[in-house]
C-alpha cells in the first residue's frame, strides 16, 4: 500500500501530469490534497490501473479529497513553450486552483520549475509511493482521456479513442495516410523518420 504522506506536519498537495509523451492534444495535470485519515488500498499509479477502476477511483478521490483541482495546456501552447514546460505549467495551473492552498508540494519525476514560494519535493516515481501523487495522476489521465475520447469524434480516423494521443503503430499508419489534424504537436516534427519512433503509453 501507498505512504499517505511524506511530511505529515505540513498541507501535502500530491501533482502529476498526464499526456506529456503523446503525439496530439493538451498535457493535463492535477493537484490533489488528501485528508489525513484517507485510506484506498486499491490506489496507485494510474499506468498500473484497469480504465474501469481508474473512473471508479476518480469518484473515490473528488468525493473524499480535501481539495482538487485539474489543469491544462493546450497543443498549440506545447508548440511554442515545449512539453516540458507545459507540464510544469500545467501542474502551476492546478495547484493556483486549489481552494486550500498547500504548504507543499509533492512532484511526480525528477524535475520541477517552481513560480510560488510553495516548496516542493521531487519523486522519481512518486505515484507509485505516495497516495497524494497516485490521487493527481489518476485525475490527469482520466480527464485528458475524457478530452482524446470528445476530439476523436472529430477525427476518428487517428483512434484517440484507443491510443488517446499516443504513437501508437494504428497511430502512426493514420498520420502517414491522412497527415496532421489541427490538434497534433508540430513541435514533435512528425517525419516518416520520427515516425518509426515507439512512444510509452500511459
């Protein structure tokens, strides 16, 4: 089971990002601060997570959370800043819409550009260790998959509905025979070479 907490003294926002490695659409990112009597052994790391039970965890964390809130970056704002700055704007945007406002920060990855005086502690793989971090991931990915599922209807040909975004074989054959959508990231240069390229899902 997940630690709830790693500074017990302090207002914990756990934050994660969803999307960052995807070939079309926003990057999301969630903060989520949890009671501190919060138990859910079913709880980690969204990637480790069946869809069905990440939905049914959603419910769980915005029913019992003390505070959450879910931010995001649009493609064309990836494009001019970057993904890796997209996904820490995404977390700030978050954490600025908290209705508490946290003590610290917990930050999934090795890597974090802070613009409050809030701080914060980085976690390789802090969302399968702390609860507070488990909680913002399952809420970045399940509401960015919520948006791949609504842009799909628009351009079903790429399968965002299954792959939402990421580059996949299905994926990559459909950006060769149909080229870009308006919702891709050009900053990805998407070339026949780059194209080979497997990408992780989530």
């Amino acid at each position: 089971m997940l630690e709830l907490s790693l500074f017990p003294d302090k207002i914990e926002a756990g934050c994660d990002e969803a999307g960052r490695g995807c070939l079309a659409g926003p990057v999301f990112a969630a903060a989520v601060i949890l009671p501190p009597n919060f138990v859910c052994e079913e709880l980690n790391d969204s990637k480790q997570i069946k869809e069905k039970t990440r939905y049914k965890l959603r419910e769980i964390i915005e029913r019992e959370a003390i505070a959450w809130a879910v931010g995001s970056v649009s493609h064309e704002e990836i494009d001019k800043i970057n993904i890796l700055n997209a996904s820490f704007l995404a977390m700030h945007k978050a954490v600025e819409m908290l209705k508490i406002r946290p003590e610290h920060l917990l930050i999934d990855g090795n890597r974090f550009r802070s613009k409050s005086d809030i701080p914060y502690t980085c976690i390789v793989k802090g969302d399968g260790k702390l609860m507070p971090i488990a909680a913002a991931s399952i809420l970045a990915k399940t509401y960015r998959d919520d948006y791949m599922q609504s842009i799909h209807k628009e351009f079903p040909a790429y399968l965002w509905n299954v792959n939402k975004g990421y580059g996949t074989a299905a994926h990559r054959k459909a950006l060769h025979e149909y080229g870009m959508s308006p919702y891709h990231r050009k900053s990805f240069h998407l070339k026949e070479k780059q194209l080979s390229i497997s990408f992780q899902e989530e």
